[in-house]
C-alpha cells in the first residue's frame, strides 16, 4: 500500500507561460522543502482563488453547482489524490462514497482541488510521486528571486474611490481574481 502525504495550497498566480494559464503551488502539510507548481487554466484559477479570497459571486461557479448537486445526492466526495505526472500532465482521482463502497473518478486535479476546498476534504499525493516531482526548497527561492528581480518595483498608487470603482467594475464584470486583488489593495489603504 502506498503511503499518502497530504496537501495544503501555497498559492495561485499568473504564469509566465501564458496569458490564461496559473501556476498552482502545492505543498506538503509536513514539509516546507517538499512543494511542486501544477498549471492550471484561467477558469479553475479564478474558482480557486474566489473560493480562498471568500469573494461572494453574484452566481454559483462551476464548481459551486458540483457541489450544490452533490449536496441533493446520494454520494460523498471523501479525498482527492494526485495520482500520477506523465509528459508534463498530472492527473487525479476523486474518492467517492455511494452507499458504502468506495469509487474512483478521473478528474483533472484543478477541479479536484476547487471541489475539495470547498467541501473541507483532504488532497493526497503517493509520498513516491511527491519526492520524484517536488521542487528543492533552494531551488524553488532562487526561481522566486529571478521571478520577482523582473517586476516593476515602483508602486502605481491609486486612491480609495478609484479602488472602490475598478473593484465594482471587476465584480460586475465577474472577474473575481482582479476584484480579489483590488479588495486587498483597499484593506491595506
């Protein structure tokens, strides 16, 4: 039997690839040095994200009505597992429970993650695949560093009303990971 580390989500950002791609940082919940990227795509980003931000949509997500209708049915969601990383592709299993026996589903792990966060599960991965695919901490800091050395240092400052405005814009628009974003930018004012 093959032993399983849980996961905890570092964080989600833009990715470099891209313009609608993220990168998905996932580390172990017993280990800092243990962490490795996952790319996502923008849609299961903005879910991730409005879900960790607790941004209120206007309407259910995706996500949320997977979890509206799991509610009114007769199966549990019980854990996600990262189960396997092939040719730059990681792919995952949703446990679920129907009446006492036990099933695996094929899920790509970015919906996996949006519905396990919602619903408070454990994600795993084997502790095998999770030292082949993880990132040494060094490595991982001076890739930050490299990261961070290309950005603009020099601040836009915007007034609160200003923040306020493009925040509705952003929410109306349902671009909730820029209104994540601004909200911040406001709290820190």
């Amino acid at each position: 039997m093959k032993e399983f580390v849980p996961l905890r989500i570092l964080s989600v950002n833009p990715s470099s690839v891209g313009a609608s791609s993220y990168i998905l940082l996932l580390e172990a919940d017993n280990s800092q040095a243990l962490r490795f990227p996952i790319v996502i795509g923008s849609q299961e980003a903005q879910s991730i994200s409005v879900y960790l931000e607790h941004i209120q949509t206007s309407r259910p997500l995706t996500h949320d009505l997977c979890v509206n209708l799991l509610s009114y049915s007769n199966v549990s969601l019980q854990k996600v597992v990262i189960t396997d990383f092939k040719d730059g592709i990681f792919y995952a299993n949703l446990e679920i429970n129907k009446e006492g026996e036990t099933f695996q589903v094929d899920a790509r792990p970015s919906d996996s993650i949006a519905l396990a966060i919602r619903l408070s599960i454990p994600i795993f991965i084997s502790e095998k695949l999770l030292t082949e695919i993880c990132i040494p901490e060094e490595e991982f800091m001076d890739e930050l560093e490299d990261e961070f050395d290309g950005l603009d240092k020099s601040p836009v400052v915007r007034s609160k009303a200003e923040l306020e405005g493009l925040l509705n814009k952003a929410l109306q628009e349902e671009n909730y990971e820029e209104a994540a974003k601004l909200r911040d930018e406001i709290e820190k004012l």
